[in-house]
C-alpha cells in the first residue's frame, strides 16, 4: 500500500494554489497516494477556466494544468468540498470534471492513515 499525502486548499490565491499542486505533483511522483481537498476558501480553484487563467497570469510558474494531470494520472483524487456548492461559492456545472464533491466526513475517509497532511 502507498503512504498517502493529503493536501487542503483554503484559498484562491497563488500562495495557497500553487504549493497544493506543487507539493501534490511531487507527492504522485514519489508514488504517494494524493488526495487534493478544496474546502470554500479555495472552492473557486476548482470553477472551470480558473486554473488556466492562473496558468496564465503567473508563467514563470510550473503549468497548473500539467501539475494537475501528473497527480490525476496517478490515481491522485480531486475532492471539493459539498459546501462549496451548497454556499454558492461555485455551481455544480461550474466545477471541473475532474473533482469529486464530497463531505469533510469522506475526505477524512480517504487521508486515513495518512503519512503526510499539508494545509495551504
């Protein structure tokens, strides 16, 4: 079994964005189990366009999209969290088709055990 690494991401800003797929990218390739966790502060991350844009607007920066698929071609879960929809921070049909919304109560299902735990 894989240690497992999960990261939460409670804001928007590149500070908060780009260390949770820097180090997730990292993790996968160190074949660790990555679980990404979006809670409302960082739910608008996961609203289509977002993380092109921010791609954009910082390219001296690694490629989100390509951080993104490293970790997905791993078996790394994307999870935002319920609340994000349900606060109307991002619709349903807004969100990414690669994140799966969940509770904090299956999140915490899927970092049990966890070797490693970051916050940004």
């Amino acid at each position: 079994m894989a240690e497992k690494c999960g990261i939460i991401c409670n804001g928007t800003e590149p500070k908060n964005v780009y260390p949770t797929f820097i180090i997730g990218s990292t993790a996968a390739s160190l074949g660790y189990e990555v679980v990404l966790f979006f809670i409302p502060g960082g739910g608008k991350a996961m609203e289509k366009g977002f993380l092109e844009e921010m791609s954009k607007a910082h390219e001296n920066m690694p490629d989100l999209l390509d951080m993104l698929e490293a970790i997905k071609e791993t078996g790394g879960k994307i999870l935002t969290c319920e609340l994000v929809t349900k606060l109307g921070i991002v619709k349903k049909e807004d969100l990414r088709d690669d994140t799966r919304i969940v509770s904090a109560a299956e999140f915490l299902g899927e970092i049990a055990g966890a070797d490693i735990t970051f916050a940004f």
